[in-house]
C-alpha cells in the first residue's frame, strides 16, 4: 500500500445539512468579539463592525468564519457565560441574517453558549478546552449534531504558558486526542476537527515540533485545524508585535499546508487563500523521472 494512502481520512463535514469537501484545504476567518484579544480586539464590537469585517472576510474567500466573544490570550482570565453570550448572541444574529449562506462557528467553552449559537444559525463549535471547562460539552455537541473542533491545551488561558512541560510532546497530544475522540464516537459525535493548539501551553519549542511532526495526526483520520495566525511562533523568533507578524503567519501556513493541515484559521484571509492556491500548485507537481 502506498504510503500517501495508508490513512483514509475524512475529508468532508456536514454544516447543518451543507456537505464541505476538505478535499482541497479552507480557511477559517478569525473574528473576535472582544475588547482584549492579543491582536485585533475592540476592533469589531458592534454588529455594524462585525458584519463589515464578515463581508469582507467572505469576499476574500474564507469558507467559514469563527466568532469568539472570550479572549483565550496567555494569562486570560475565563469569562462569564452570561457576559461571553451578551457578546455574541446579537452580532452572530445579525451576521446569520446578513449573510445566510455563510458557514459559522462559535469559539466557546461553554455548553449553553454552544445551544444558543447553534439556535442563532452557528453549524460549528470550537472549544479550545475539549470538554474540560464545561463537563457538558460532549453531550451537548452530540445533541447538537455539528462539527466539533477538539483542540488540545495544557492548563487554562490563565495559566497556559507558566513553564509548560512534557516529557514526550508528539506522544501526550496523541493520548490526549485518542481519549477524547474515543470519548465522542461513544456519544455518536461524527464530524471531528482536531487542533493541536499552537500557543496554548507550549513553548516556542513545543509550537514548532508540533508543526514540525503535524503529519502525526494522520492517525487519527479527522481534518486538521490550525491556529498559527500572528502567534507567538512568529513574533518571538523575529522580535516583532503580532501587527507586523502576516509575512511570517504566511510561511507557518505554508508549512502546515505542507503537513496536512486542512484548515487555516486567520486573521488575514486573502493572504491565506493564496498561500493554499500556490501551496497546491506546488504538491500537485509530480517528482521528476529517477
């Protein structure tokens, strides 16, 4: 058996009855509700501003677009759900209402938070904490019936990057992944994302062996989200802030495409939409003649 074939993975989602091929990788754009996210927040707080951005994001070519009203920085405290839902629920309304053909996922840790998305139109939930800060979580994605983004973190935002540590990195997010997914299929959860999650309880070390060996989650036969936008893989390597950090996201995702990644999520969506194209023009070469 060929080696590119040994795995079979899934390659399409079902978004509220919308079937996405991932056959070909998509981005995910980042619009964050919030006054405190590490790079762009207070800039889309109204639902005026949100829509404008989601407009543009669309336009740009993103397949889906991830609302968060939580910042999940490094040393973020967790929001209260009832606050985190007066965020969301009137821009996720009226970005539903503005654009009914758009995909959309709701970035939470909270099971109530996820009913009321889903109830507003969200087809996707992406919980940064797989279940652990809201035991209800499972059950609740296997009532909903959606795509569900697994991501793997150590600690809380709070605490996240205070000295994290592994004694074999590749090896611990797998165990973590095989349970949890293990877990899910239990409840009848179908469509899986996993994300390794970049900048949450790594180091710059961890961040780039993860993307260095990111073919590792092959294993497990589910698309993979990425989350390498302007983080801090980029800005502590050139020393810059994460508004001047695009041009090094581009060649993170260059590399994650090359790895497998399956989905992008950013805050620059045309950037990542071309990175994809010339990406796939590239693998689609076929090795010269020995």
């Amino acid at each position: 058996m060929a080696k590119d074939t040994f795995f079979c993975p899934k390659k399409t989602l079902n978004c509220g009855g919308k079937l996405v091929e991932l056959a070909s990788p998509h981005v995910m754009g980042i619009l964050n509700l919030t006054p405190d996210s590490f790079y762009d927040g207070g800039k889309y707080l109204s639902s005026d501003q949100a829509c404008l951005q989601a407009g543009k994001m669309l336009e740009e070519g993103a397949s889906f677009l991830d609302l968060g009203a939580a910042s999940s920085r490094p040393g973020a405290d967790l929001l209260p759900q009832a606050d985190e839902r007066a965020r969301l629920e009137p821009v996720l309304k009226a970005i539903a209402k503005t654009f009914p053909d758009a995909l959309l996922s709701v970035d939470t840790y909270y099971s109530e938070t996820a009913i009321m998305a889903v109830g507003e139109g969200a087809h996707m939930v992406n919980d940064i904490s797989a279940g652990s800060i809201d035991p209800a979580m499972f059950q609740t994605i296997a009532r909903l019936k959606v795509p569900y983004v697994l991501m793997h973190m150590q600690g809380s935002p709070a605490t996240m990057q205070k000295d994290p540590v592994y004694k074999d990195l590749v090896k611990e997010v797998s165990g973590f992944f095989s349970q949890k997914i293990a877990q899910l299929n239990e409840l009848g959860v179908a469509d899986i994302i996993i994300d390794p999650g970049f900048g949450f309880g790594k180091t710059l070390e961890h961040n780039y062996r993860l993307l260095k060996d990111l073919d590792f989650l092959a294993m497990f036969e589910r698309p993979v989200l990425v989350g390498l936008s302007r983080k801090s893989l980029v800005n502590q390597v050139l020393d810059i802030p994460a508004g001047e950090a695009l041009n090094g996201s581009t060649v993170l995702h260059t590399l994650a495409l090359l790895k497998g990644a399956d989905i992008l999520r950013v805050h620059d969506v045309r950037a990542a939409v071309e990175t994809i194209a010339i990406t796939n023009a590239f693998k689609t070469v076929k090795p010269s003649p020995e």
